[in-house]
C-alpha cells in the first residue's frame, strides 16, 4: 500500500500538466531569462499557467461531463485523442502569445516542441499505448540538454534531477500497471527525439 501511494504521489507531483510551469520556472531562475524583469516573469508564468494547466485541466472537465472521457485520468488509449489535440492547440497558442516578446524565442520554441510531443502522442496513441508522463519527462531532459550546450545555462544539476526523477517516475508507472516496459521507454525515447529535432529546427 505504501508503494502504491508512493507512486501514484510520483505519478500526480510529474504530471504533464505540471512540467511545463517546473521547467519555466526554473528557466526564469538558473539561466539568462533570470535578467527578465518581475512582470515579464510573471507574465510568462501567467501564459504558461494558462495554456499549459488551466485551459487543459478544463477541457478535461468538459470532456468528463460531456462523456467522452470515462475519467481524469485518461486511461483509454482511444479517449487520449481530443485531450491530445486540445492539448498541441494549447501549446501553439501559448508559443504565439510568447512570440511577444522576442528575446523569449527560446520559450518559444520549448513551447512548439511541447506542442510537437503531443501530435506525436496523438499519432501514436491512434494505434498503441504510450506513456504520456514519460514523454513529458523525455522532453524535459531534452530540453536541458540542448540548454547545457548552447549555453542556455549551467543545467547540469537540474539535468541531473530531472534524469533521477524521470527513473522514479518510470518505475511509479510499471508499479502501477499503468504502462509495460515498452510503453515507458517509447514515451521517454519519443519525448526526447521530437524534443531536440523541434527546438533545433523550428
């Protein structure tokens, strides 16, 4: 029981609603977008609070009422597609809103990047079971990486953190029977590929 509780814990704290407001706070902290002013700061947090937690926390309401998905959790492969959909929506509408301001190109483009791991989740979940919360993790190491070698800035003990917590979660959700090895590994391989391939070449 503990176990259980252990890891559905892990499995709510690293959510992907969740990662994205970690990782612009962390970018808004340890790197060169510290400089931003307070209210550019709080501006972005706002903008990804938005679009990356509420507007998706919504839809998934929405979609619960309306029964199109049978619960929060989304669990059925087949239920994953519109909250997916609403979810890459999401996250474009959030890179043009950040396009305001043009020093953020960076934020930018990890938002089209997050946008770009939910088309991929959307494809693949029309035929296979993916594991949504490691591709987030995938995506997130990906970013620190590509951060640590342009000189983003030092990311070396938050890549390292992320690396730690990706294994806790990946074994949080083989415990919980949510996912198979497989499915855990091609979320996190995905995230991570579509992660480094978006923010290089968009």
């Amino acid at each position: 029981m503990m176990y259980k509780k252990l890891s559905n814990g892990i499995s709510w704290v690293l959510h992907p609603f969740l990662l994205p407001l970690y990782l612009i706070v962390v970018l808004l902290t340890l790197t060169v977008f510290a400089h931003y002013s307070t209210g550019v700061k709080c501006y972005l947090l706002w903008v990804v609070v938005l679009y990356a937690i509420v507007i998706p926390a919504l839809s998934l309401g929405v979609l619960r009422s309306l029964g199109r998905i049978s619960s929060y959790r989304v669990d059925e492969r087949r239920e994953r597609l519109l909250p997916l959909l609403i979810g890459a929506i999401c996250y474009v509408l959030c890179a043009i809103t950040i396009a305001r301001i043009p020093s953020a190109a960076f934020l930018r483009k990890f938002m089209l990047a997050a946008a770009c791991c939910e088309v991929m989740c959307l494809v693949v979940s029309s035929y296979w079971k993916i594991s949504l919360h490691l591709t987030g993790m995938g995506a997130v190491v990906a970013l620190l990486v590509v951060m640590n070698i342009l000189g983003v800035g030092n990311m070396m003990i938050p890549l390292m953190v992320a690396i730690l917590l990706a294994g806790a979660l990946a074994s949080a959700r083989l415990y919980l029977g949510c996912h198979n090895a497989a499915q855990v590994l091609a979320g996190f391989c995905g995230g991570f590929v579509v992660t480094v391939l978006a923010v290089l070449f968009l």
